[in-house]
C-alpha cells in the first residue's frame, strides 16, 4: 500500500484521485479517527529522523563512545591482561564513574530540550471523520486529507484534490527556485519529480494559494525521506562549531608532543614499557578536557531552559552560543520596531481626495484574497466591513496571486450585470501598479497617464512617505470575460488612488535599541518598504535616515563594494527577498556575527543563511522552521535578555575550555620535565586518573555559574589563538609552582616515591579546584561569587582530597601515605602562593587584552 504504485503497476500521481482514495480508505471526509490510529501504528510516525534519538539506553551507550573513553578501557584491559587487578579495577571504576556523570547531567538537559521541541511541533490542517482540525504533523498517515494555506511546510507527499491559485516552492526537491503552479489532474507514468504538476513533496513549502491535498506517503517513504542523506538542507559549520574544531586540533598537536617526549624519556631511562605506556595514556586524558561534551550539552540546556522562561525558545541548541556573538541584528521594521497594527487612514483618488469607490474597489480586492493572510488586507476588510461594505452580488471569477517579483495581486470579479465582461482589480506597491498603467482615473474618465501626471502622482507617494505613511497604490482594468486570467493581463490598467497606512513606532522601540547598541548589537532594517518610509521610522527611533541602500542600488554594486558599505549601512529599503540573503552573507564577510528576524515566506532563505535566525511563534511554517530562536513575543526587548542568556551560556563554557586546559596543560608538562629526573614516576597512572575525576566533579556545576556583568556587555567570539594564550601562560604559573613542590620535597624533605606522589597529588589537585574559583571571573576573588553549587562541590572535593591518604584501605590502593604535619603546612603554603600568583597574573593579562 506504501509504495509508490497503487491500485494496479500505476505510479500515484498517473492515477484518479477517487481510486487512490478509495484504495487508502478515504473519502471528501478524510480518514476515521480509528483508521487513522491503526494505520500510524502500521506506518509509524510522520518523521524521517530516527525514532527515540534521545533515549535514555542510547544517551548512556554514547557516553562510551569518545576516544578518551576508548583510550581507558585500552588501558584497562592492558591491566588486566598484566594481572594488574586493582589497576584494572580503578580505571573501569573512574570511567564508569565519569560515565555516569556525564549521563545523568546529559540526560536532563536532552529532556529539557524535547519538552522544547514539543511546544514547537508543528501542525497541519487534516479533515477526518468529515471535520477539518489542527493536528501535529507526526500523526498525518497515508490517506489523511490535508488543507494547505500560503506559508504552510507541506508535510507529506501526496496529489492535489482541489487547488485554487495554488503555488508551491520546490527549489529543495528540483532546485527550481521560482514556485510552481499545482493543479488537479493526471500526470504520465515517468514524469520526474519536477514534471508532475499534480503532487506535492514533503519538506516543500506553499508560496501562494489554498488547496487540498490527498497524503499518499508519509516519513521515509516520501521522496524526501528516501534520499534524506543527499536532500537534508546542510546546515553551515557554525562560529562556535568552528572554534570547538580548532581547539580539538590544538589540543591533539600537544597531546601527541607531550605523550611521545614522556614515553621516548621513560622508554631510554629503561623504567619498565607497560608503566611507561599506562603513564603515558593517563597523560594523555588528563591533557583532555573529557567531560567537555556533558559541559556543552548541560551549558546549553541551562541557557535554553532559562531562555524559554524569558519567552525565547531554542530550537537548535548550539544557535545559542551564536546568539551570544551577534553583533549586527537585521530586522524587517513591521512588528518588531513598530506596533505591527496596520491601520487604514486615508484612501484617496488620483486628484488626493477621500474617495469611496477606491474604498470599495480596495476592500473587494483584499475580501477575494485567498493568498498570504497579511495584516494590510485585515485593515482593509476591518475598514470596508465598518463601511458596511460586502461583498454580496459579487462574483469572483479569478485571482492572480502575490509574488515578491511583481509585487501585485490581483482579483478579477464580474463586471456589474454584463457576463461579457471582467473587471480586474489590482493592489501592490505603488511603482509596482504604476508601471502597468496606462491612464489614470479623474473624476470617471480614464485620461492618459504622461510624463506630467506621473510626476505628479509621484510626488503624492513621496509626500505621503515622508509623513512615516505607508502607501499603496490601486488600479483596475475591464476586459473581455475569459475562464483563466494570468499576469500578461496586468496591462494598460487605469490608476485609481492611493491606499496610506500608518503603524507607528513602538513606544519603547529606542531604549530597546540604546540598549541592544550597549550590548554591542547594532541594528539594521532591511525592508521591501520605500526609501521614504523607512527613512521617516529611522529618524523616529533613532538610526541615522541618511545611511540608506535601495534595491536599485545593490541591483548595481558588485559584492566586493557591498562588503565594504554593509556594514556602514542602517536602512536596506524597497530590497527583494533574493537581496536579503545577499546582505546577510555581506556582513558576513565582512566579519560580523549576523542575526536576522524574521516572519515570512520570503524570509526563509535569509534565516538560513543567518549566523543565527530568529523567527516568531505566529510565523509561517517555513520561517519558523528555518529559523534557530523563536520569540513567543515580537519584541526587541525580549531578544536582547535572550542575548545576554546567550552570553551567559558562551562565558560559562569558555570557562571550563580555559581552566581546565591550563590546568591539565600544567599538570602535564610537570610531570614532562619531571619524568627524566626523578628515580620514579611523579605519579602512578591510577594517581593521574583519579586527580583528573575528582577535578571534574566541580567543574560541571561551571553551567549554572553567575557570570560578570562586563562578559555579557559585548559580542564574545571563539578565538583558539586566546584559549592557546591562556593555556600557556596560566598552565606555566601551575608548572613553575610544581617546580617549586618538586625542589621542596626533595632538597628539603627528602621524601621517597610515596610521600612524593602523596605530596604531588595534594597540592596538583587542591590547585585545581583553588584556581577553578579563580580564573571563573575576571575580577578580583572577592568580588565574584560563584554559585552556590559550585563552591560548596569545590570545598567538599577539597575536603575528600586532603582526607584521601588518611583513610585506611583508600590510601593503600592508591598507593597513597599519611603526611607529617610540617609537610601539610609546605603543601597548604604551596597552594596558597599560587593562588596568590594567579590572581596577580590573572588581573595583568586581562587588562593588558582589554577583556577586564
């Protein structure tokens, strides 16, 4: 039943659409519910992702997956081989117990996010049991009767039952990049996809029209779904995914320098292969930031979660460490920068005044519109209905729907009682309708439309704009009655008036964008609107009216000159949806971290292309689909808290990459130097291991850290060069401190292999955990408090640290001893140097690189 051929060899879109309904059990009423119920338990879910991608065996299982995990149970099982039972039974214990760790944090952020992703899902109009009603997308089964609307995702591949101007965009399915028209009918058997006019395809969007559709093949069996692989849109390598690829090479180049200088030392000083080799391995994790992973997953879950409180709903969670680096957010200015309650204020004829009949010819144009639901065509029919205008004894006869080319829609109703005769009414922006007019109405003579009177309706349009009105313009056309009407029609039309708008400035709109600018974030408007309309809302909220491109000027720049006048550019006016890309990868070259928001159809490609896309809860579907944020509200305000939660998240993880790494970077190339000259390893494998776990306990509370105000006061970007810096001037300090313990223990104390590594182990973790609550912030220690389960994780791992030689059975596994009081007191002093001169270091090298 779910293979393309049906009721006989016929593939579905060659075949009656009554035969492939009856053969799936449908009918002009849908599927019955109880139909509908078995067959998704026969087909499975509407997706083409993997099914419990999430689940808790799954998650657990992953956590096994890592090299540094492969690196241990490498090492464990060279142990057990060696009969080494307790070695053995250590490294298991660590990996299991790091594991667990890493799972139960991961775990609860993975549930945070699906409870996320449910409030997101998406629906689709289905009719069953003869009823139409919202349903989630996942439950549509072959045989649902699906409704379809302007802005809709298509959720299924099927055949159109009825259509009504019914465009669909299939530019990810053929790469087609204008819309398509689909229409009832029966296509040849060996049509390709781009040829059958009759069906529709999963992950294709409706750019115009209504229809309904009859689902054939839904999850994998769609088109889509069975060369997933090859079709799935790729997502472009983000900033942060970037910068966590280049840490990984940087930290594999010195991985692999130290490990071989330690195993070649060990190896020429003739200490035995399989110590040296387990040595060498436990280098190498604990050079690792092996709970970076679990960090990134808890770090990300915390910020959505605290996001979604706000208003701010994540999608994909690794846009929010791009949302924390936006420095440029380009924003349509309906909506967002003013109140997005379009109200109709004036209709005018061509001599500018109030006229009614363009009010009738307007409101009949926008009543018949059964394209893009759009708040100028509620105003309209709002205004028309108060009127007490109808559309009774109307008769629609066509509709040549909106395009972002054209810029016009058009409606062609009877004209009055001659059958004989159509008169088209078309709406658009003014140019637009001015271009396809011949004439212009004065006084009900159509008088021909010259040079002069041009101008003069011009200078209405630009008088109008500069008032901060929207303006559209109406015209209309008799024709001789016809069954099909298209755009060659739209010709030698007669120009009757001018329809203005107003939807002002929010009130706040200019603190949101002082602040927004504080924050780093400068704002650009980048709208279809004329020049003169958004050079009056820019000096309004306080952007600069001046620093203006149109889409006729970025028709003639070349994309070098624009990478150079983007980024000096506030308003981007009467610009199509192909040139909104075009500006976003423009900033983008130019260096920028660029967020765009967005709510329509044409917004699509521009989300996508976005560092990060932000959408709203009320946009089409594919808009919100495209986009990485969604706001619950169109407010600017809310973004900008949205950002500084992204910043908060991007500090907290910047923070474990940094700390952790100087730390380990330390520690290794202590015990690099101290490998040759000592009688014996500084430390046993096991000893390494266990340092590394119990620095690890603290460090993932690093996610619900307080973060200083100055970090989330401006962009913050990945920069490896800075994390290789920090590295290796804050891991020297630890190494130099190291020195020192290595002189003391054996010139003063002359201690052996035991106490030595006792010693050692004491004052390498207890550093650790000291500079953790260090280097968290970039003000002095006691102007920064952590948060609480932070510290108190710290103070208690501490307290195990110092206890761990003195309890009996623990200390003999580790290979640990009780250390005299005098040496405890050279241990604490040790400890408390260092950190002492990482605090002093910490405030020279951030103020000399401006980050303090």
């Amino acid at each position: 039943m779910h293979t393309s051929r049906m009721g006989g060899d016929a593939p579905y879109w060659s075949q009656e659409a009554s035969v492939l309904a009856e053969t799936l059990g449908s009918g002009p009423g849908g599927l019955p519910s109880d139909r509908a119920a078995a067959r998704l338990a026969e087909v499975g879910v509407n997706t083409i992702e993997e099914a419990s991608r999430l689940s808790p065996l799954r998650l657990l299982l992953r956590q096994f997956e890592s090299p540094l995990v492969l690196i241990l149970a490498f090492a464990a099982g060279l142990s057990l081989t060696l009969r080494e039972w307790t070695d053995a039974a250590i490294i298991l214990t660590i990996v299991l117990g790091s594991a667990l760790l890493s799972f139960f944090q991961e775990y609860r952020a993975s549930a945070a996010v699906q409870a996320l992703e449910r409030r997101l899902a998406l629906t689709a109009r289905v009719v069953r049991d003869g009823v139409a009603r919202n349903l989630p997308v996942s439950t549509i089964v072959p045989g649902d009767l699906i409704e379809l609307s302007a802005g809709n995702l298509i959720p299924a591949d099927g055949i159109v039952i009825e259509a009504e101007d019914f465009l669909v965009s299939e530019a990810s399915m053929t790469g087609e990049s204008f819309p398509v028209e689909k229409r009832p009918g029966i296509v040849r058997e060996d049509a390709t996809i781009a040829a059958r006019s009759n069906s529709v395809f999963l992950g294709t969007s409706v750019r115009s029209g209504t229809a309904k559709v009859l689902a054939v093949r839904t999850g994998r069996r769609t088109e889509f779904g069975t060369v997933a692989e090859r079709l799935r849109a790729h997502q472009p390598e983000t900033d942060f995914e970037r910068g966590i690829r280049h840490f990984g090479y940087l930290l594999l180049r010195v991985m692999i320098v130290i490990v071989l200088f330690v195993l070649t030392t060990n190896l020429m000083l003739g200490r035995p292969v399989i110590e040296s080799l387990l040595f060498a391995v436990a280098l190498a994790v604990g050079l690792s930031p092996e709970l970076l992973p679990a960090i990134l997953g808890v770090t990300l879950s915390a910020g959505a979660r605290a996001m979604s409180k706000r208003g701010v709903i994540v999608r994909r969670l690794e846009s929010i460490e791009n949302f924390g680096s936006m420095d440029i957010l380009c924003t349509d200015k309906t909506g967002t920068l003013t109140e997005g309650t379009i109200v109709l204020r004036e209709v005018l004829d061509c001599a500018s005044r109030p006229s009614v009949e363009v009010r009738r010819l307007a409101f009949l144009n926008s009543a018949f519109e059964t394209g893009i639901e759009n708040p100028i065509d509620a105003a309209l029919v709002a205004a028309g209905a108060e009127a007490g205008l109808s559309t009774e004894g109307i008769r629609k006869i066509d509709e040549i729907p909106y395009d972002f080319l054209r810029r016009r829609l058009t409606i062609v109703v009877e004209a009055g009682d001659d059958p004989e005769r159509h008169c088209l009414i078309t709406k658009g922006a003014f140019a637009n309708v001015l271009d396809v007019c011949a004439a212009m109405d004065l006084d009900g003579i159509d008088v021909p439309l010259d040079a002069e009177r041009r101008e003069a309706l011009e200078a209405v349009y630009r008088a109008k704009g500069a008032e901060g009105d929207r303006v559209l313009a109406l015209a209309t056309r008799q024709v001789t009655a016809k069954e099909h009407h298209d755009r060659e029609d739209e010709r030698d039309m007669t120009f009757r008036g001018f329809l203005i708008f107003s939807d002002p400035p929010k009130e706040d709109v200019q603190k949101t964008l002082q602040a927004l600018a504080r924050l780093g974030i400068g704002v650009k408007i980048i709208s279809g609107d004329n020049r003169y309309v958004t050079a009056h809302l820019a000096g309004e909220i306080g952007l600069n009216p001046a620093s203006m491109l149109t889409g006729a000027d970025l028709e003639r720049l070349r994309d070098e000159a624009l990478w150079h006048l983007a980024p000096r550019t506030d308003l981007f006016a009467e610009i199509d949806p192909q040139q909104k890309e075009r500006i976003v990868r423009a900033l983008q070259r130019a260096g920028h971290s660029v967020g765009y928001l967005g709510d329509g159809i044409n917004d699509a490609p521009s989300l996508h292309a976005a560092d990060v896309g932000i959408s709203v809860e009320g946009a089409v579907d594919v808009a919100r689909e495209s986009a990485d944020i969604i706001l619950l509200n169109r407010d600017l305000d809310v973004l900008r808290e949205g950002v500084e939660d992204g910043r908060r998240t991007f500090a907290n993880t910047m923070k474990y990459i940094s700390i952790t790494t100087s730390a380990n970077f330390g520690n290794m190339v202590s015990m690099a130097f101290a490998s040759p000259l000592l009688p014996f390893l500084p430390l046993a494998a096991k000893q390494i291991l266990l340092n590394n776990f119990l620095s690890d306990v603290p460090s993932i509370t690093i996610a619900s850290d307080n973060v200083d105000r100055e970090l989330l006061e401006r962009p913050q970007r990945w920069s490896v060069r800075e994390i290789q810096r920090f590295m290796i001037i804050f891991g020297l300090i630890s190494s130099a401190f190291d020195l020192l313990t290595f002189a003391v223990l054996l010139s003063i104390f002359h201690v052996g292999e035991a106490t030595f590594q006792t010693s050692w182990f004491l004052i390498s973790l207890l550093s650790e955990l000291a500079v953790l609550l260090v280097l968290r912030t970039h003000r002095p220690l006691v102007q920064s408090r952590p948060c609480r389960v932070m510290l108190w994780s710290t103070v208690l791992v501490g307290l195990a640290t110092v206890c761990v030689p003195y309890v009996s059975g623990l200390n003999t596994v580790f290979g640990f001893v009780p250390l005299p009081a005098s040496l405890m007191g050279s241990v604490a002093a040790i400890v408390l140097g260092y950190i002492l001169a990482t605090e002093a270091v910490k405030r020279r090298y951030f103020r000399s690189h401006h980050i303090a």
